[in-house]
C-alpha cells in the first residue's frame, strides 16, 4: 500500500514538475546551464564561458520579421555587453521542418552575413527552448551568473520599439544589464515578447 | 485630351487605392467602435508574415459578406510595422478582392497597445475581439479561425 502510495506521489511529482517546465522558468528562479551546437560545429556551452557575469539569452530565428528587425540591435548588444561579463548567445527556437528558412545551413548564412559576433545555436529538439518557456521571436533572457549559479532575471522583449523609429524607447534589457552590473535593482522584470510565434516540431 | 482623361483615372485609381487601407491610431480605432453605427464589430488582427493569419482572412471576409444586411462590420487591422504600409500592405490588399474595412495600426510601442487592446492577450497572431455593443461585451480570442468556428463563436456571442 505504502508503495502504490508513493508511486503516486511520485507520478504526481513527475507531472508537476513537466508542467513547469512547459511554462518555463520564473524570474529569481535557477536555470539549467545548456550546452547545444553552433554553427561552427562546436558544442557551446554557458560553463565554458568561466568570467562570465551573466548571459544575454535570445530565442530567434532567421525569417520572422521581428527577429529581423532586432539582429543590429542584438549585435550592438553583444559588442557593448561581452567585454562587461554579459555576452549574448542566440539560440535558434523554431523547427527546421516546420520552418525550413531556419536549417541549420541557413543559420550559417545568416550568421556568416550579419557577421554574428556571438554563438547562434541550434536547438534540434527545442528542449531549452521549452526550458525557458520561450513563446516567440525574438525572446530574451536576462540570466546572471554567480560561481555555478545562474539565475533568471529579466524575460521578454528587448525594447518596446521593434521598429527602431523612437529615440524616447524603453530599452527593457539594457536597463536589466546595466541594473545588475551596477548591482540595483532591475526596472522592469518582465514584459511580453513581441514577435512571430515559435514554430513548434509536430508530432 | 485623352492623355488628361487617362491622368484624371489613373489619380482616381491611386486615390481608391490608398483608400483602401487605412493607417489609424489605437485612439481613433476605439473611436471607429465606439462611434460607429454597427452594434456588434468583429476585429481581427492579422499581419502579412503570419500564414494562419492570411489564411483566415476569406473566413472573416465571408462572415462580413454573409452580415452584410446587419449592424455587424468587421474590421481587419494589420499589425505589420507602419514601415511597410505602401510596400507590403497596400499591394497585399490590393490582390485580394476584400470587401471588409482595412486598416494598418500606426503604433509602435507594442508594450503599450497590446495590453490596451487586451490584457488577456500575449500579442500572438493571430487574435480576434468579438465586441457585442448592445450587450456591452468583448471577447478576446487568442486563436485561428475554420469559417465554421467563427460562424459559431459569432452566433454564440449574440
């Protein structure tokens, strides 16, 4: 009886935790350092990068206009954030078979083209994708590190001006980096990610 | 003459053109609702990249076909960037033959306007309201439509 009681529990405790995982993480909660392939071939993982204060995490892809619209401005995140201990690391969060414009090769392209600075990841079976509860592109992720500790801070959308036509905007994830470099606290913690809806591997 | 008489057409032309999709601001679409004569409104937000969107529009285009006698308008309001509105949305509206008010939402501060159009809403697309005026509701739906799906959630909002 004891143990068809605690198989229960268990059960229970299985499903909790993979319907937390599907609604992704809460900010302040802990994340799970990932490790997926770049588009040079190489695993790349956020352990590797030891000086690290922390991580500029986007979920993007090639052709959802959104995602187009921010690649300048995610590589003027990374050139001014990397040497300040928060470098960008982009994960391509859409399946290549539903989304054939996002293969691996053309990951390469892209990356090739815009002169990406930092890793494009691939996320085959979009397992960190779900992880961090990533809904569209572009979708990013404020994550500081602490020794071993990686904790989220901030999820959303990179500023509230896609189109990059107000000087006035509210840049939502520099005000978050800035915050924790300085060590106050961060303005804004969450806002919507604005953007094209991942496209989910059917099946 | 003739040379002026073709001019005089091809600028009337231009003009019906322009007409036919709107820019309007968050501000004055609630105005269009708020003031319009109709007593149920079906708003629609869809974008030229979203396939389901496009997909669905003939769906909403026949809802407003088959209404055409009521006080129901539907209103298709484009969340493509204001950028693209003479190069993208005008000649996208241009070769389909819609019968349905146009229009492109002329905001940029996404933050601001989702939530003001709904709380609810993630700012997905596509989405649609179903505003009934005589009975003082709106229903957000966060989804993609069959005609038969719309045709129900419409007669159930009645």
């Amino acid at each position: 009886m004891k143990k068809v009681l605690s198989l229960i529990l268990l059960a229970f405790f299985t499903l909790t935790i993979i319907a937390q995982n599907t609604a992704g993480y809460a900010i302040g909660d802990a994340i799970q350092p990932f490790s997926l392939k770049n588009i040079n071939g190489k695993d790349v993982a956020l352990s590797d990068y030891t000086s690290a204060k922390g991580f500029i995490i986007v979920f993007t892809c090639n052709e959802c206009p959104y995602a187009k619209a921010y690649q300048d401005r995610i590589l003027a995140l990374d050139k001014k954030y990397a040497p300040l201990g928060f470098p960008v690391v982009a994960v391509n969060a859409n399946d290549p078979v539903a989304q054939p414009a996002d293969s691996y090769e053309k990951m390469q392209a892209r990356a090739k083209e815009k002169g990406f600075t930092f890793p494009y990841l691939s996320d085959p079976d979009q397992v960190v994708t779900k992880q961090f509860g990533a809904t569209n592109t572009p979708h990013t992720f404020v994550v500081e590190k602490n020794k071993n500790n990686y904790t989220l801070r901030y999820a959303g959308a990179i500023d509230n001006d896609t189109e990059n036509s107000n000087p006035q905007k509210t840049r939502y994830v520099i005000d978050a980096v800035d915050a924790l470099l300085t060590q106050k606290e961060i303005p804004v913690t969450k806002t919507k990610a604005i953007g094209c809806g991942i496209k989910w591997k059917k099946g | 003459m003739k040379s002026i008489f073709t001019v005089f057409i091809v600028l009337i032309s231009l003009h019906i053109n322009a007409q036919k999709v709107k820019l309007i601001k968050l501000n004055d679409l609630e105005k269009r609702i708020s003031n319009g004569k109709d007593t149920f409104y079906v708003v629609n937000y869809w974008a030229t990249w979203c396939a389901p969107c496009i997909k669905e529009l003939p769906y909403f285009d026949q809802l407003q076909k088959a209404h055409k006698d009521k006080p129901v308008k539907v209103l298709l309001v484009s969340l493509d960037f204001p950028s693209r509105y003479k190069k993208k949305v005008v000649p996208f509206i241009e070769k389909r033959k819609l019968t349905s008010e146009v229009f492109l939402l002329d905001e940029t501060d996404q933050q601001a306007y989702i939530d003001r159009i709904s709380p609810q809403w993630s700012g997905a697309l596509p989405a649609t309201a179903f505003i009934n005026r005589a009975k003082n509701t709106t229903q957000f739906f966060e989804q993609e439509f069959t005609y038969k799906e719309l045709l129900a959630t419409f007669n159930s909002l009645q």
